[in-house]
C-alpha cells in the first residue's frame, strides 16, 4: 500500500506518472522465493484425482471472495459459483480422460484462495498462487475493481490472466504500461472475454429511442400514455444512478454516453459503492434517495448503473416510491429470470430493459462447444453435484 507516495523504485526502473493503481505501488519481487499467505488466505482445491496415465495437471489458480464478509455477499456468491464449477468442470475433465495438449493429456485441477474481496488481499492471494502454488494459469476475481489489481500482479508475476468479469478496459491498458515499463521480463498477459463496459449501455438506449420513434408514428397505433404533451421522442429525459464503483463507472462515463442520437443533458444521482457503505440496507436507502432525485427531476427514462445488487434493489424501490418512468434499464442485470424480481407476468418483467438478451431467447437445445452439454443437462450435473 502507497502511504504518502510511492517510493523510488529498488529494481532500476523508473516510474512513468500514474503507474500506480489507486493506492498501491508496484515493484518486481524475488520470483524464486514464495511468498507468505497470511492469516487470511485459504487455500480451497478442487480436484478429483489426475487422470489415470495422465502427464500431471494443469493448474487453474484463481483469488475469489470464499467467506462472507457482511460487505458484499454478491461477490461470496460468485467465488462459490467459481469454485463448484471449477470442481464440476476437473470432474469432467477426468471422466474423459484429460485433455490433449501438445501429443499428452493433462488433467485440470483449482486453486482457489479467498481474497476478502479486498484489494490488498487480491493482490496477495494472485501472487501467493503464483509463487507458492506455481499455477499455471490465473482467473481474475470478481469485478473490474478487483481485477485491476490481480492484472497488475499477474503482469508481474509473468502469469497468464483470464478475467470473465473485468470489462473495464483501463484494466488491460494499465496491464500492459506495467509490462512495458518492466521490459522483457515481463508481459501484458491479462486477457478479458467480455465486451468492454462502454458497450454495454448503447444498445438498449438505442432501443429506448427507436422505440419512442415507432410510437410517433402516425401509423404505429402506439402512444405514450397521453402522460406527455410532446411527441414520444421529445418526451425523453434520460437519468443515470451511477453507482462509484469502476464498472457502473466506465459503463455510463462520458465515452459510453456518445450516441449518434442526442440524449440532452442527462440528470445523474451519484450513489457511493457497495463496498464503501456499512449495509445493504444503507445500500437501498442510498438508491432510494437517487432515484426521488431522479423523479423530482422529471426523468422519463431510467438508466441504473450498478452492479447486480443495486439492479435487484431498485425496482422494488421505483415501486415504493411511486416512480414510473417511461422506461428502465438496468445494468448490472444481465438476465432478469436469474434475479430476485417476481416471477414471469410480473410487470417488472414488460418494464425494464437489461443489456444482453434472456437465455430464454436461445434454442433450448444448444451445446457447449467444449463441454457438449445443454444449459438443462449443465443445471443437471452441477444439482447432483452440490445439491
């Protein structure tokens, strides 16, 4: 941790402005030595036995939150689902008889350390895997917040990084002015499979507008409600509740707000992280008090830039405090029917717009392309596992 600036480096380089990230400094270590785990770490494998015949395991090292820690149950939930689903996956891996990498077969085998979902322990936890585990490859935590650190440690550990929830892309551009700035011994090798935070919110803004296009139509049969005096289109006023968190952040920063079509000049209500309050109770409160801004400020459509727990909050809370816009759309939801609204004929489901389709638009009968399963026989397995 960075107190009052980071010192002058002990390895020869030097420090190009903003090198840091947040409140941490960054410096290569001894890579031959492993590293203290501290009392928090817990190691957790998840490993049936290595493949009869098999040339060893490939090994998967991954920090995530393991404990609840009464701040952010949303991320202990993830780690869970990251661990069984690790275990479910060696499991497989093992009843095929491994995988073929370069003329041998290999089992997968987890390791899985609980990071607190904290940044320092983060940090911790993904060099810890590194030295003393020696994984072979990196899953980043949950989140872009906590990504951001295990990308920068992973750079220096010279460790290959997957994140399947980072999408923030100053994760990958910091990453990779780290790797240069360490020269040949290290590289950016911290990798996203998800589209970029910006990209999220456009689509369905977009959809908002042509929607309210269609409706003024003299042709279309469709109208606003006869709540506005203005045509459809003229009607809209957007407001974003923007959660202090880096991916509601980057989502709804001013890059994602450029739109061919003209929004006005959006009302935003600031909410401070989940992680930065006492509760989620406090949490709900907070969204409560931006959304009354929201409404106070005539606000026609909705945007809710949170993570998954903010969006699971603020509906019911529209609801409680009589605030019915146009439209809503939600963020940190990706799917409504894995949420805790009510079930389908609910009005929430006809009301609020997510950013990526319902699973239920795919074809029931579509397989993995590596596992071969349906997400039925998926559910299946992973019931008969853990259940």
């Amino acid at each position: 941790p960075m107190d009052g600036g980071c010192p002058e480096p002990t390895d020869g380089l030097t420090r190009p402005a903003g090198y840091s990230s947040s409140d941490f400094c960054w410096e290569i270590r001894n890579q031959t030595a492993p590293l203290e785990s501290g009392t928090e770490l817990k190691t957790v494998t998840a490993l049936p036995e290595p493949c009869s015949g098999s040339a060893g395991s490939i090994v998967i090292g991954a920090p995530a939150t393991l404990i609840r820690t009464g701040q952010d149950n949303e991320a202990f939930n993830r780690g869970t689902a990251l661990l069984r689903n690790c275990e479910l996956f060696s499991r497989m891996i093992a009843q095929r008889s491994g995988i073929n990498v370069g003329g041998q077969r290999y089992g997968v085998s987890c390791e899985v350390l609980n990071d607190n979902y904290d940044p320092l322990q983060v940090t911790n936890a993904t060099s810890w895997l590194a030295h003393d585990r020696r994984v072979d490859v990196l899953l980043g935590p949950y989140g872009s917040t906590m990504t951001n650190f295990a990308a920068k440690e992973a750079v220096i550990d010279n460790k290959v990084l997957l994140s399947s929830t980072g999408s923030d892309p100053n994760i990958y551009a910091e990453a990779r002015t780290l790797a240069e700035e360490f020269g040949a011994d290290a590289a950016p090798l911290a990798f996203g499979i998800i589209p970029k935070s910006t990209a999220y919110i456009k689509p369905a803004i977009a959809a908002v507008i042509r929607a309210a296009k269609e409706c003024d139509d003299a042709d279309s049969g469709c109208s606003c409600g006869g709540r506005f005096d203005s045509s459809c289109s003229e009607s809209l006023r957007f407001g974003f509740l923007i959660e202090q968190d880096d991916f509601p952040l980057a989502a709804c920063s001013e890059e994602a707000l450029r739109y061919d079509v003209a929004i006005g000049e959006p009302v935003k209500a600031e909410i401070p992280a989940r992680r930065d309050v006492a509760s989620t109770a406090e949490h709900r409160r907070n969204i409560r008090d931006a959304l009354e801004k929201l409404k106070e400020e005539g606000v026609s459509v909705a945007v809710i830039c949170t993570y998954e727990l903010g969006a699971d909050l603020a509906p019911g809370e529209m609801e409680a405090i009589g605030f019915s816009p146009l439209a809503a759309i939600l963020l940190g939801r990706y799917n409504l029917l894995e949420g805790t609204l009510p079930g389908d004929g609910q009005w929430q489901y006809e009301y609020f717009l997510t950013t990526q389709r319902w699973h239920r638009a795919l074809s029931p009968d579509r397989r993995g392309t590596f596992s071969n399963w349906t997400i039925e026989e998926y559910f299946t397995k992973f019931n008969d596992l853990f259940s």
